[in-house]
C-alpha cells in the first residue's frame, strides 16, 4: 500500500533498524513526573552501494550507521537484517542486492 510507504517515511523511525521515538517521563527537582519523547537522532546519510553500483540516500540513526560500518557496508548489512525491520525502501535495495549477487530471498537454517 503506498500509505503505509509514506507514513514510514514521515515518521521518526531508523529506516535500518525501526528505532523510534521512546516515551518516558521528565521529572523535576520536586520529582513530579509529566510526560515527555525521547527521539531516536536520525540523519540522513548517502551510502553507496557496490553491488548496484550507486549512491543511496537513506534516513537513518546514528546507531544504524555505525551497524553499518561494522558489518562492512551497506549491501553486507542489509543482506543480513531481517526483512520485518526495514523500511519499504530499504526493503527494496535489499531484495535488489540479493538479485544482483546472487543470493536467495529466504535463506534455510541448516540444522
């Protein structure tokens, strides 16, 4: 559904990992507790791809993107990230990169 593609998009949520905003509550020096937002800190950055061979831009935490850096890239993550975290769009570079190396869209456990 193209909705559900463009509440993803304005929403405060890692196209990545799916971090979104937490709610908690701000308490005073008198320990009264109101409610609050914690917001996950998103940035957009431009990742290159080496599978598909160009950049893409993507609204991300900075969590994700040192996830990304660890596991050597974006095409290494998104091949190992579970189909139910990412966004639409980066659902889609995924099934793009698995196309384009080579490899299986469900993958079976062995054992």
């Amino acid at each position: 559904m193209a909705g559900m593609e463009e509440d993803f998009e304005m929403s405060r949520r890692c196209e990545l990992t799916a971090k979104g905003p937490q709610v908690g509550h701000k308490v005073s020096h008198s320990n009264i507790k109101t409610k609050r937002r914690f917001l996950p800190n998103l940035v957009n950055v431009t990742f290159i791809s080496d599978a598909l061979a160009r950049n893409v831009r993507l609204r991300v935490s900075t969590n994700a993107l040192k996830s990304v850096d660890h596991n050597g890239g974006l095409d290494k993550f998104l091949l190992k990230a579970k189909a139910d975290l990412l966004s639409p769009r980066a659902l889609d570079l995924k099934r793009a990169i698995e196309k384009k190396v080579g490899k299986p869209v469900f993958e079976k456990k062995a054992g």
